[in-house]
C-alpha cells in the first residue's frame, strides 16, 4: 500500500539511523510499472546481481547465507500483487536483527541490490523530493476550491461557495432599490468569500506541511486574493496558472503540476546561486563532496542540494559514521573495518536525512555541477 510523504518521511529517518550490527544490510528497489514485465526479471535480477556482489566481495559463508534468507524475504513479497498505482518498490533487510521494511512509491525506480553497512535510502528520498505534495486553489468571485495532490493524485478537494444576493422586494422595496443594494454589496460579498478560502487555504498548509500553492484565477481576481493571505501563506504560492472556465478538474491539475515543478526547478537554480555566493570563509555556503561532509560531520547543513546522477564510489566504516573517497586500513575516527560503497554520495544524503537537513535533488543544472555535484547552505557560518 502506497503510504503518504509523511509517513514515508518518517520512515526514511529510521531507516537512515539503522545499522546492521553485522556489518551489512540488504537494499532493493525495483521498478513495478505496468510498463516492466517486472515480475518476470526481477527475481532473475536480483539473485544475479546477489551472486555477483557477494563473489566479487568474497562474502564468507555464514554472512552470505544470512544475505541469502533477507533476498528470499524480498522475493517472497514480489510474489503478491501490487496496487495499480505502485510503480516502485522499496525493501531494506537485515535479518539479523530482525528488521524488515518495504515502501511502495508512485513512481518508478532503478533496479538495483545493494549491501553496505546501513540502509541505502537515497533512491527513496530522491523518489519522495519529485514526490512533494502541493495545492492548488481555484478562485472565483462566488465559487472557489481548494485541491491538495498527494503523491501526484488528487488527494484532497474542498469546495466553497460564496454568499450569495438573497434581497427581496420586501426587504429593498422598489426594483430599483433592490438593484442599487445589491450592487453596493457585491464588492464586499466577494471579499467576504475570498476571506474564507484564504482562512481554509492557511489552516490547510499549517496542518500538511505543503511548501508550494498553484492559484488557478483571473489576473484581477488573484491579485485581490493575493492580498487577502498572509505574508508566510502568499510567499507559498509560487505559481499562477490562467483560469479556463472550458478545461476539467484533470486538465487544470496537470498544467498546476508542470507551473510547480517549473518553479521547483527555478528554487532550485536559486539555491544553487545562493550557495555561490556564499562559498567561502565567514559564509553559508558549502560545495564539493569533502566539504559537504565536513560540515555533515559538524551538523552544519540546513540544506542539502544533489545532482541526481553524481554518484562516485568509496569506502564506509563498519561501525561509525565515517566515510570517504578513499580507502584506509582501518577507519581513521574509531578503528573499526571499512568496506567499499558503490555510492559516496549516497552516505551524504543518509547523514542529512538522519539530521533532518532538507534535501533537494537537481539534475541538469550546470551551476551545481561547478559546485562540485553536492552543495549546501549551512544552519550557521
């Protein structure tokens, strides 16, 4: 069952503060789309790439028959349907400790195995960062709604009519009477309306967490809305889309959906200028694999931005924290073994999750790649 970015978050921070006492622990993640005649390849998959990591790395027995029971549990779930909106799956395996976590996501995923000393969540939070919620509101002078998709669906809808003109002749006298009264209120009718879904619209961020509002209205219209949020609410809303009283529900959530994502991407060019100015001594800027880790160490980082395909290989203690590009005899901090990682990078993005560092994750952006392909803005300088 798909959960919601919520739980799933909470999740990931566990799973980011686990550590396999035995040194290795077993990451999966699949693609489940319709699209993959998945359940045909994914077990030949997964106990191909089994044998071949645990030969290259000359696993003893004992460790590879434990490995083995944890892949014989993800293989078991494989053989259960998956709800049509699954499109990736997530387990993490150590039997030794008897734990055992899978997180289905609507949203496709590498394939891939991997044995390190903790959890490899960084497919996850990659997964759940083009995941993020958002609303939408509708706004119209009398009829207005207010949309939260969750996971790319509508989870959420909530519908507001405003008051409308109930005069009467008893109550105005002449038709003429009656139409001057109505026309003198409807400006304040409107306004009261706008109140109401800009009162229902604050209430709804502050209980989800949402970071980013799509207003679906007329230019004049929105701007008398705009006005009406408060200053934390209006810096929320980070696009506008054109109100076509001729397009559907679905039509108007999937253009909300591409102006969020297009402002997504410009945050995060922000960002990455940001960290920019700010590289160097005295500033909140920090860039580069070993300078990101650095400030990781001293729990610096407030925020974490990542190319999406800068992954680098190194080596990981087995009984701390310590990670780097190159290889040691014994970890340097408290003398434990090391093991190689396929993923350095993926280290960065665990160690951020565990101290509740936001992370972003770009692609295509040619300033993070001068960056050094990870970066951050420090809590402090």
């Amino acid at each position: 069952m798909i959960e919601s970015i919520s739980v799933a978050r909470e999740k990931l921070k566990t799973l980011a503060g686990a550590r396999s006492s035995r040194g290795f622990f077993l990451t999966i993640t699949l693609s489940t789309s319709r699209l993959d005649d998945w359940r045909q390849f994914a077990p030949t998959f997964l106990n191909s790439e089994f044998n071949r990591l645990t030969n290259e790395r000359a696993t003893p027995k004992e460790e590879k028959r434990v490995l083995q029971d944890d892949l014989q549990r993800v293989l078991d779930v494989l053989k259960y349907e998956v709800p049509p909106e699954t499109q990736g799956l997530a387990a993490f395996a150590d039997g030794g400790a008897g734990m055992f976590e899978q997180m289905e996501l609507p949203l496709r995923l590498v394939n891939r195995l991997v044995v390190e000393p903790s959890p490899y969540v960084r497919p996850v939070v990659h997964a759940l960062s083009l995941l993020e919620p958002f609303v939408l509101v509708r706004v119209s002078n009398d009829d207005s709604s207010i949309y939260l998709l969750n996971e790319w669906r509508l989870a959420q809808e909530d519908d507001f009519a405003g008051p409308h003109l109930r005069s009467t002749d008893r109550q105005t006298g002449e038709l003429a009477v009656k139409e001057y009264y109505a026309a003198a209120r409807v400006d304040q009718l409107e306004e009261l309306h706008h109140k109401e879904v800009a009162t229902a619209l604050a209430k709804l961020l502050e209980s989800s967490g949402v970071r980013r509002v799509a207003l679906c209205a007329q230019h004049d219209i929105a701007k008398a809305f705009l006005r009406l949020l408060p200053t934390a609410v209006a810096a929320k809303v980070v696009a506008e889309i054109p109100w076509d009283a001729a397009a559907t529900t679905n039509q108007m959530l999937v253009t909300a959906r591409e102006a969020v994502e297009t402002a997504r991407r410009k945050e995060m060019e922000a960002l990455a200028a940001r960290i920019n100015e700010g590289l160097g001594s005295g500033g909140r800027g920090v860039a580069g694999f070993a300078e990101v880790l650095g400030a990781l160490n001293r729990h610096q980082v407030q925020k974490l931005l990542v190319d999406r395909n800068y992954r680098v290989p190194g080596w990981r203690c087995k009984d701390c924290d310590w990670v780097a590009l190159a290889t040691a005899v014994r970890c340097p901090d408290c003398a434990g073994g090391v093991v190689p990682i396929a993923d350095a990078v993926g280290e960065l993005v665990r160690l951020a999750v565990l101290q509740n560092a936001f992370v972003e994750v770009g692609e295509d952006m040619p300033l993070l790649d001068e960056l050094g392909g990870v970066a951050g803005v420090l809590r402090y300088a």
